[in-house]
C-alpha cells in the first residue's frame, strides 16, 4: 500500500490546476498491447471524475467553483511505462488536476462540468457530471444521491479515452465537517493510435470507492478523498462558494 500523501503536496498540486506547463511525458505510439493494457486500467481509474464533495444537494442558487489534483505515488514504478511512456514523471507521482464548477438546479439536481490534465504530461480531460439527491439530508438526517459521470479526451495525441460512470453517494453534515463515502461502476475505453503499427483499445468495467472529508469554511472549502480505484491514491480539493 502506498503512504499517505502530506496534504500540503496535495494542496500545492491543486493549485496548479489552472497553470500550463509544458508536456515533460506523453504517451508512446510504440507501445506493446500488454503494456497498454495495464496502463489504460490504471490511469484510466486513476483520472476518472470522482466526486470530492458530499451528497446533499447545492440548492437553487447554491453553486462551487474549485481546482483539484490527485497523488498516485507509485505510477512511475510501473513495468508498463518502459513502452508505454516516453519522458519522465517529475518526482515520480502521477497527478491527475482539474478546474471546474458545479451549479444547483429545482429538484435536488446538481450539473457540474470540469478540464483537466496530467501533470507534466500530454492527456488532457473534460468531465462532466450530474448528481440527483434521494434524501437532501438535514439537521438528524444524512444525504444519498445517485452521481452520473462523463470523461473524454480532448486534442488527443496517442491515447484516447472515453469513460462513464454511476455511484451511491451518502454524507452528514456536522457544523463546519461533511464527512462522505460512495461507490460506484465506471466504464472506461482507451484506444491507442500506433499508426502504421495499427491502433489498440481496451475496455475495462471496474469498481471505484472512495471517502473524504470537507472542511466548510466558505471561503474556501477543503476536502480531502481516499479513492480506490486499481490502486489507492489520494486527492485534495480547494473549492469556493455556497
């Protein structure tokens, strides 16, 4: 099992979100078909669109903008990156860090769109998700919503990847502290462009469960997730709004 990642790492890469850096890596178009194999099931889970926030609904007018990253720390130990990686990871982690929103909607409804990236790296994401809460949860009462999820490429080079996902989400609020935990399915499609050597895809259908922490201070709120996925990683979100 990796170690827990410090959360001032975690906060730093948030925050380099919304930078542009130049690609250190990118992925190979001479990879072997095993080798892409493992690196599409796990950079796949790794990028998927998890939620990083609790289940009960924003409101009418409620709405969160927000930048996040996660820490896989052992990504670059993987024998597949001999064929499937051409450049090197900066300290040997891969972060997966988005930009976003999300916006309340009648009904318990929450629509949320978000770019993002590998770090240092060629892949560069668009998520989108929409979130319906069974029960808004209250003073006594705990929050459960059900979470679509969306995530495609965009300016694909080699690879290519489209996933979608369902989960459970349930959380309680206590003051200033929303604990949360969930679980879904999550479809995932890599297709990698190997020119004259022929493209290869791979379809993966996996579990992901995840639990997290927000700190509600408005101004900003904090959250910390574990999510599970092929490995354990962590995550940090840094998010403004009400």
């Amino acid at each position: 099992m990796p170690r827990r990642p410090r959360p001032e790492i975690l906060l730093a890469l948030a925050l380099l979100a919304a930078v542009p850096a130049h690609a250190s890596w990118e992925v190979s178009r001479n990879a072997s078909a095993e080798d892409f194999s493992a690196f599409h099931r796990r950079f796949s889970l790794d990028a998927y669109h998890y939620p990083r926030h609790g289940a009960a609904p924003l409101g009418l007018i409620g709405f969160e903008v927000y930048a996040d990253a996660t820490y896989d720390e052992e990504f670059d130990d993987e024998e597949f990156n001999d064929t499937v990686i051409d450049g090197d990871f900066t300290g040997g982690f891969l972060s997966i860090a988005r930009v976003g929103a999300r916006k309340g909607l009648p009904g318990g409804t929450d629509i949320g769109v978000a770019y993002g990236r590998a770090l240092e790296g060629d892949i560069k994401l668009l998520s989108a998700d929409l979130q319906y809460a069974i029960l808004k949860g209250g003073l006594v009462k705990p929050a459960l919503s059900i979470r679509l999820t969306g995530t495609r490429t965009l300016d694909a080079e080699a690879y290519e990847l489209d996933q979608y996902g369902a989960e459970v989400l349930l959380s309680k609020g206590f003051t200033i502290l929303t604990p949360y935990i969930g679980g879904g399915i999550v479809y995932s499609k890599g297709t990698l462009d190997r020119d004259l050597l022929g493209s290869l895809e791979e379809e993966e259908t996996e579990g992901v469960l995840y639990a997290g922490v927000t700190l509600n201070l408005l101004l900003p709120k904090i959250t910390v997730e574990v999510e599970k996925g092929d490995v354990l990683q962590g995550a940090v979100r840094v998010g403004f709004g009400f």
